[in-house]
C-alpha cells in the first residue's frame, strides 16, 4: 500500500525530521540520490517511490504520521 501526503513538501519535511542527517542531494536524482518521491498528479499527493538509501531504512506510515 502507498502512503500519500498532500501538503506540498510534507513528505520531505516528515522524513527530514525522522533522519536529520539527510539533505537535499538524498532525493536529487540527477545527483546521484538515493531516495525518489513521485507525484502522479491524480490529487492523491507524494508518496516514496523508491527507497535505496545504504544506511537508512525506510520510514513506515506510523513514523511519518508521528514526525
């Protein structure tokens, strides 16, 4: 099941605060990022599409409901 956030930039905000040693570059995928957020433009909002980070595993919808 995909988990959606609708406010802009929610999604990266909540997973920023659950790891605060990301930056921006983890979700640059031009740049080598390993974190890759879509948004289908049918209203649902972002959601993480993909999720290959080394050292991170990824967040479960009850931690990015609590951060």
């Amino acid at each position: 099941m995909v988990d959606y956030y609708t406010t802009p930039n929610q999604l990266v905000t909540k997973i920023k605060t659950l790891y605060s040693d990301l930056t921006d570059k983890d979700f640059d995928q031009m740049n080598g990022g390993t974190i890759l957020l879509q948004n289908d433009t049918d209203g649902k909002g972002d959601y993480i599409k993909s999720w290959k980070h080394p050292t991170l595993s990824k967040p479960t919808k009850s931690e990015l409901d609590s951060a």
